[in-house]
C-alpha cells in the first residue's frame, strides 16, 4: 500500500490535520455522551453536524476554479492567515502560491484507442474471426470494445477501445516515438515495447499469425471513466457500434454509459490530489456570524498546518440550509496528505459540533444510520439541476442548449430523482454488520428518550422510523442468510428438500408483501426491489432444486422461461412502465417542439427587431434545432419501448435485440433480463455439479 495512505490523521500534530487538541483528555465521542446523548441533544432541537468533502482537485487551474466558484457573487473568502480575498483575481493569484508545492506527476491515462491489423489476413468470414480470436486473447484482461471493418483499400482491420490497466498487473503505457530527424521527422505514438511485445506474442500464439505481420498503433489515451465515455462515444459517432469483451453492443449513448459504469472498477483510474473542497452545512436560520467562528475554529484546529480559504454562502436560505466552503491544501507543511476515511469524516463532524457549541450553536455530531437517514446527494446533482432549471444569465443561451441536449437529458433528470429521493428522506436499510448495530443503538437511544420525554414528537417519530430500519433490516438479513445457506458451495447437496424449501420460500414472500403493505414512496421502492433480488435467487433455487429430485439434467428455453418465474413478470411490468413514460415524454417532446418552432416564426416574422433581439434570436435556433432532434429521439424511444414491452410479454427468455437498447431504462431492463438468464444457467449448472 502506498506509504501515504498508512498515515492516519491521527498521526499528524494537534492542530495540524488531525490528533486531539490540547487539552482534550477524552475521545470526543464521549463528549458526546453516546447514542444516547445524542438522542437527547437532537430531541431538544440540535441540528446534525454536516462535514462532507466535495470534490478533489488537480493543478492550479481546477483549484482556481474551484476557489472562484466559491468567492462568486462576491463572497469574501478568508485564508489561513487571515486575509480576504475579495475578488476572483485574488483568489487566482492565492492558488499560484499554492501551486509551488502541488504534485507535478500527471493524472493516470487509463484508455486508449487502437488500431490493429494482421497483414495478409483478408476480408472473408474467416478472416474476420481470426481477428476476433487476435482480439481476444491478445487484450485478455483488459476491458476493451471492439469493430472489425472493411478498409476503402478493401483490406479488413480491428478498431479498439482498450482499458490500460490489465489482469495479472499488467498496465500499457503509450510513448511518443519519433521517426526521421527534428526537421524532417514526425512523431507516432506507440505502446511502450513490452506491451506491445506481450500482445504480439499471445496474438501470434492464439491464431499462428508472425509478429512481424502484426501492427498496432495506439491513438490518443484518455483518463477516469470520463475518458471511456469519449472513446466509445467518439468511435460510435463515427464507425457504428461495436462489441465489448463479454460480447454485449455498445451502439448507442445508453450502452456507452453502462459499459463505463461495468469498465470503472478495473480501470485502477489514479489523479494526484492538491485540493480538497470541503462543505459544511447549517439549518437556515442559524447565526452567520457564529457559524464563520466555528468553521475557523474548526478548520485551524484540524488544518493548521494546511493552507486554505473559506467562505459562507447564504443563497440558499431560502431552500433551508446556509453552509461554508473550504478549499484546503492536501499536502500540510511537513509533506503529509490528507486521505480522510470514515473514523476521519466522524472525527471532523465531533470537533467541528464541539467549536460550534462553543460560539452558542446547538449542533451535535452523529452518524446518518443512527437516525436510518438517507438524506443526502451530490453538489454535482444540485449544480446540474439549477444549470438546467435556472440557467444563469450570463450564460443563459449555454445553459438553455446543454438542458435541450438529448445526451444530458438522463443525466438531468437522474440528478432530479437523486434530489427529490434524498428530500424525502426515505428509511436507509441497514444492509451490513455495522448499520444494523448502530440502527439498533440509536433504537435504544431514542426509546429512552421517548419515555423520558413523554409526549415528544421528535422522538416517538424517530423510534417508529429506526423500529422500522430494523425490521427491513432484519428481514433483509434473514433472507440473505437463506440464500447463502442454499447457494452453498460445499459438495454435498443442500439437506432439505424441494418441498421444505419451497414453503420457506413462501414464508418469505408472505412477509415481505406483508411488510411492503405498510410501506410507501422511496422506502417502500427501496425495500422492495432489495429483497426481490435475493427472493428471484431463492426462486430459481427452488426450481432447480424440484427438477434435479426429478432427475432432470437439461434444461429447454422454455425451462429457463418458466424458472424466470417472477422474476419475467416484474421484468414485464417494469417494460410496461417504461413504454408509458417513454410514449408520456415523447409526446411532451414533441409538444415542446411545435412550440419552439412556432415561437421562432412568430419572432421571425417581426419588423425592425432591435440588435440585443437579433441577437437572443441568433441564440435560441440552436435550441429550436435541438428541441427537434429531441422530440424525434423521444419518439424512436417510446417506439423502442413499445417492441420491448411486446417482445417481454410474448417470450420473456428470448434475449432483447441491442438495437432496443435505446435508453438508459431500456438498457438496464436488457441488463437485467441478461443477468436473470445468467442466474439461470449458474443454478443449473451448479445443480449439475451436485448431482454428479
């Protein structure tokens, strides 16, 4: 592990990132009292502490930015040492000092495009499945898409998206090469000779095809998932879909975005950090001023050795919360960094409730799964939202374009979701060890304060609420026990029978339906769909287990069908919500559409506009185009939607067609239609194991 990371905040100096404060003989959550001294402190109106970090930085020019977003509408930022930075020039110039001391290493290049071709391999059948079989094993390991194409010159070749980062450590890295003198030459870009010797190599022994006949020729290489979105968007815009690893298409936005979200995890993506942009939230209501001595106070306390700026923002009064930003150096003087983890963000919201006691405010540190809160969403969501909602007016036109853009529509309006779920607050269920216990703590806390305080609202409402987490909880955890008792790995067959299991099974549909009753908006959402993935498993499981009593050992397509069970009914009601609010949002659409066409004539039609009104004219025709383009993409959407409900309704085991795939909803459906014939296929095969 990097040396860096074994760093504890604990390990640096009192007032310099982390350790206790002089004077603090005691660990802060004994301050506190414990659950149940927080109880008490939130039954008589103390308000939760809010610490959350918000985004890391690299580089000067995205610490500037980030430092300038903060000091808009001009909000005096004050720095470590005091001093006001009172415009975006100051705040710019504060930065480049900082910048002396920032990482110089460059963030990882985590994807690249390639082009490969087997010289003397030609255009045929055959052909083309020499170079699947090239593809394959010579990027084993590495996450990569892939078209195979007919040149102009009528030579056939391979395009690839490829994921740097390999099974087995293995990572590629792309150099500059140049070739022919500084005046004459040019440069080209290669894989570094181990890589490209190691892909040659397995090319040559898969499909007996000489190294020497062999090119590839990296293009551009790209970083994070931001980059992987890129590459596949770029290469579908200009060659048409293309195949991934595991075989699945990737022929438009929504497959483009399921395969980042599938690459992620092994892109093993690293960016230097320099900057850490931390956010502290407040009821609306609470005393500005003693709220700027508390966040101070906190911040010399935990980052006194760091360099930062922060300032208050009360805009958003009026939505119920004020808060402070802080921009903070990773690096502290001594040349230590901040890597903050879960006892870290703990430790920070204790020290930051007790300087905000201090200065006469009721605020109390506490954990999110001691109240079952799952209250919270991203900055990016909120910035998202109000760019499309409420575009700001100096870049009113800008703003307007990127709402109307067909490929952030899912973006927005997932960003919409995540706020409206997180503004209801639904139950969070505890899913782990440590949620349960802390669930069951604050229970007992709060059941305490509930007797103790009589008729308290505030505490009768948060036991019904943490009864409640428990129970989900419970249920939750009991049928997950079930599963891994039936899916057991051991050799000898599960020592019950199909019968047995089967009423099981029914006991534990029973209370689940029972609990879901009693349930309603996001919770009940939550709830449900936790439990039905692991109640299809032990569905299927059941089945496989009736049929292997029976001796069967093969299964027909219309076994697989009738093992989907309930898992093919959800999957068909889910494709008919889906088609009636995709056939809804085409219809808006299109009504949006026809009105933005209209206005553009009525204006048109006008005499004697002024400049100011040429102008805004000039800038809304791009916003008529696009709100065309929109309203016909809704409309082969709702289309699509329309076959996929038909195809789930006649034969729900028969695989969609990729080019139905046309929206993220659409795309998760195909998913989880894969995923349920996958889970089918597994059971049968791990039922085949035990019989034998």
């Amino acid at each position: 592990r990097d040396a860096e990371r074994e760093r504890r905040l604990d390990a640096v100096k009192a007032k310099g990132g982390g350790g206790a404060p002089p004077g603090r003989s005691a660990p802060l959550a004994r301050i506190e009292g414990g659950a149940l001294g927080r109880a008490r402190r939130l039954a008589a109106g103390y308000q939760p502490a809010v610490v959350k970090v918000i985004s890391y930085a690299h580089g000067a020019a995205r610490a500037t930015a980030t430092g300038q977003y903060v000091q808009r509408d001009d909000v005096a930022l004050e720095t470590h040492d005091g001093r006001i930075l009172a415009n975006r020039e100051a705040v710019a110039d504060e930065i480049k000092q900082w910048s002396n001391t920032f990482e110089t290493r460059k963030e990882s290049q985590d994807v690249v495009a390639i082009r490969l071709k087997l010289h003397g391999v030609d255009a045929t059948p055959a052909g083309r499945e020499t170079y699947q079989s090239a593809i394959a094993t010579g990027f084993a390991g590495h996450r990569h898409a892939f078209q195979v194409v007919t040149t102009s010159a009528g030579e056939v070749e391979a395009q690839l998206v490829v994921a740097m980062a390999g099974a087995a450590k293995e990572r590629f890295r792309v150099r500059d090469e140049r070739v022919g003198t500084e005046q004459d030459g040019f440069s080209q870009k290669r894989l570094d000779p181990r890589s490209e010797a190691a892909v040659k190599a397995r090319i040559e022994a898969a499909v007996g095809h000489p190294q020497h006949a062999i090119s590839i020729e990296p293009g551009a290489s790209r970083h994070g998932r931001d980059g992987v979105a890129y590459q596949l968007r770029q290469h579908i815009v200009k060659h048409g879909a293309m195949t991934d690893d595991s075989g699945r298409s990737i022929a438009d936005a929504g497959s483009a975005r399921q395969a980042v979200r599938d690459w992620g995890p092994s892109l093993r993506s690293q960016s230097p950090r320099d900057t850490m942009h931390l956010m502290i939230s407040a009821k609306a209501g609470t005393d500005v001023a003693a709220l700027t001595d508390a966040v101070r106070e906190f911040l010399h306390d935990r980052f006194a050795d760091h360099k930062f700026m922060f300032g208050i923002h009360t805009d958003k009064e009026s939505e119920g919360h004020i808060h402070a930003h802080a921009i903070i150096t990773v690096k502290n003087e001594n040349g230590q960094k901040i890597h903050p983890n879960r006892d870290d963000f703990r430790t920070w919201r204790e020290v930051y409730a007790e300087h905000a006691r201090a200065q006469g405010l009721k605020i109390v540190a506490t954990s999110a799964m001691e109240r079952a809160s799952s209250q919270s969403y991203g900055a990016k969501d909120k910035a998202i939202v109000d760019v499309a909602e409420r575009p700001r007016p100096e870049r009113s036109a800008g703003d307007r374009l990127y709402a109307a853009d067909p490929s952030n529509l899912g973006l927005i309006e997932k960003a919409r979701q995540r706020i409206a779920t997180a503004r209801e607050n639904p139950v969070k269920l505890p899913l782990t060890d440590a949620d349960r216990q802390a669930v069951s703590e604050g229970l007992k806390a709060w059941s305490v304060v509930a007797q103790q305080a009589g008729s308290s609202p505030v505490a009768a409402a948060m036991v019904q609420r943490l009864a409640m987490a428990q129970t989900l909880g419970g249920i939750i955890h009991s049928i997950e026990k079930r599963m891994q008792h039936w899916l057991s790995k051991e050799e000898k067959p599960v020592a019950v029978t199909s019968e047995q299991m089967a009423k099981d099974l029914r006991a534990m549909n029973d209370a689940v339906s029972r609990t879901t009753d009693l349930l309603d908006g996001a919770t009940k959402d939550q709830f449900r769909e936790t439990s039905a993935r692991y109640l299809e498993t032990l569905a299927m499981r059941v089945d496989f287990q009736r049929m292997q009593e029976r001796g069967v050992e093969e299964l027909s397509r219309s076994d697989i069908e009738r093992l989907a069970g309930v898992s093919a009914d959800r999957l068909i009601e889910r494709a008919e919500a889906v088609r009636l609010n995709e056939e809804r949002e085409a219809t808006d659409a299109q009504r949006r559409s026809d009105f933005a066409i209209e206005a553009g004539r009525r204006q048109e039609g006008r005499g004697g506009l002024d400049p100011q009104s040429q102008r805004d004219l000039v800038s809304e025709r791009p916003i008529v185009t696009v709100t065309h383009q929109v309203a016909a993409r809704e409309g082969r959407e709702a289309a699509a939607a329309v076959e996929v409900a038909r195809v789930f309704m006649e034969a729900p085991g028969q695989p969609l067609p990729n080019a139905l795939s046309q929206t993220d909803a659409l795309a998760k459906l195909k998913a989880d239609q894969e995923k349920l014939l996958r889970d089918v296929d597994a059971g049968r095969a791990a039922s085949q194991s035990v019989k034998g």
